[in-house]
C-alpha cells in the first residue's frame, strides 16, 4: 500500500523550477502534490504525479538527478488533531517519521497526508489498526 514519490536534485537557481515543471507538462503528467527542501546551493523536489515512471524517465532524459521513493498516502480528518491522531499510532508503534507533507483533498473533511518513514509495512499496519486510512495512488490522482 505505499506509492511511488519523485524526488528530483535541484540547484537553487532561477528557472530550475520552471524548467522541470514544464517537462512533466510537455509529458502530460500531473503533479498532485509537492514540497520543496532546500539550501543556499541546491534542493529536493519531491513529487506525487499521476504516472511517476514516466516523469522519472522524461526528467533523466533532460539531465536531472531523479529517484523514486515508496512512501505513504493517509487520509486524515481536515480539522484541529486529524494529523495528530494518525502521528500517535506510528510513535506508539515505535516508527520514526523522516519527513511528510500534506494537502487538502477535493473532499471538504479530508486532507492527505504523505509520509516517509523508517519501516512502510509496519507503519502501515499501526495506522490500519488504529482506523487510520492508507490509500492507493488512485484515489490522489483522481482515477
């Protein structure tokens, strides 16, 4: 149940982004979510895209330094400690988070949430027991 992130090397220049942007549009590719970390010289995009081999492929084929990383996809309540309750099963569980990032779902009570973690089987069966949905790429991309 984990899904496919692109994480992209970037230098912090102007029109990086814009350049790798316009790549996966040239493609027909979708991006649903990203996050930006980055320093002084350089950063990682990282990405949820609606066809991530394609986009993996299409951006090594203009230069880029890209892999792709399992990571996962939870739906949580839109509102004050939605986050907080998912987050307390994976610590009761012993898991560390490395890093997440969310958005806000087309359905009005609900955001997702994207997580990379230090163990996806076990977090993903701490968060199924604690009534925690982890969903399927599909259901991000809207197909």
């Amino acid at each position: 149940m984990t899904m496919k992130q692109l994480s992209v090397f970037v230098e912090n220049k102007p029109g990086t982004l814009a350049e790798i942007t316009g790549i996966l549009g040239e493609n027909g590719i979708d991006m649903c979510a990203l996050s930006v970390a980055d320093t002084e010289r350089y950063g990682i995009l990282r990405l949820i895209v609606n066809n991530p081999q394609k986009a993996e492929d299409a951006l090594k084929a203009a230069g880029f330094k890209v892999s792709l990383t399992d990571v996962i996809a939870i739906a949580v309540s839109h509102k004050p400690g939605g986050l907080s309750k998912a987050l307390k099963h994976v610590a009761k569980a012993g898991i560390a988070v490395e890093y997440m990032y969310a958005f806000v779902s087309p359905k009005a009570d609900t955001a997702y949430v994207i997580l990379r973690v230090q163990d996806n089987q076990k977090a993903i069966l701490a968060l199924q027991q604690g009534g925690i949905p982890v969903v399927q790429g599909e259901e991000i991309y809207g197909k």
